[in-house]
C-alpha cells in the first residue's frame, strides 16, 4: 500500500530539553527549540565515558572513543535524567526553621 508523504511531517525535530519542534540548532550542532538555544548537553555513555555531540548527513548523533557512533534517541534514552547541564542551586537551612 502507498501512503503519500505530506508536506512537513516527513521529520519533525524535537528540543530535548522541552519536547516542543526544534527550528534552530544550539552551539553543539543539537537541535532546539529558542528557549533552549543557550544550553548545552553534556551526556555519559554507557561504558562511563562522554559522549561528543556531533551533526551529519541524517542529524544530530554522538561519538564514543571506546563505543563509536551512538543515535541520538539512544544516548538520549540512556541518560534520561541528566540531559540538561545546568548549574546546581544552593539551599541553605537554618535549624530554626524547621
């Protein structure tokens, strides 16, 4: 059976960070929506070590030296939790506060 392709639903890149269509690319070469245009990703392989953002032919994808080439929906599958690099907030409490 054939189904046609419709005008701009064949690939429709999606920010990482927030889930909304991608229509600009970050300093890493990672597609993003303009909020996040800023930030940057910093992800860890599954051997531990860190994965290098890099941008080709079919999209973004990420470089291992010990593993080689990783897709991004797997890299980003693997460190679903600290996708974001952002800096760590400080709370101070008081022991009367409690």
């Amino acid at each position: 059976m054939y189904i046609p392709k419709r005008y701009g639903q064949s690939k429709i890149e999606r920010c990482p960070f927030c889930d909304k269509q991608a229509i600009s690319t970050n300093s890493q070469g990672i597609p993003t929506c303009t909020n996040h245009k800023g930030k940057k990703i910093n992800l860890r392989c599954a051997c531990g070590r860190h994965l290098e953002p890099m941008s080709g032919k079919f999209g973004a994808y990420f470089y291992c030296m010990h593993c080689g080439n990783i897709n991004f929906r797997k890299a980003m599958e693997m460190n679903e939790g600290i996708s974001v690099k952002e800096t760590p907030k400080e709370i101070t409490i008081r022991s009367d506060e409690i």
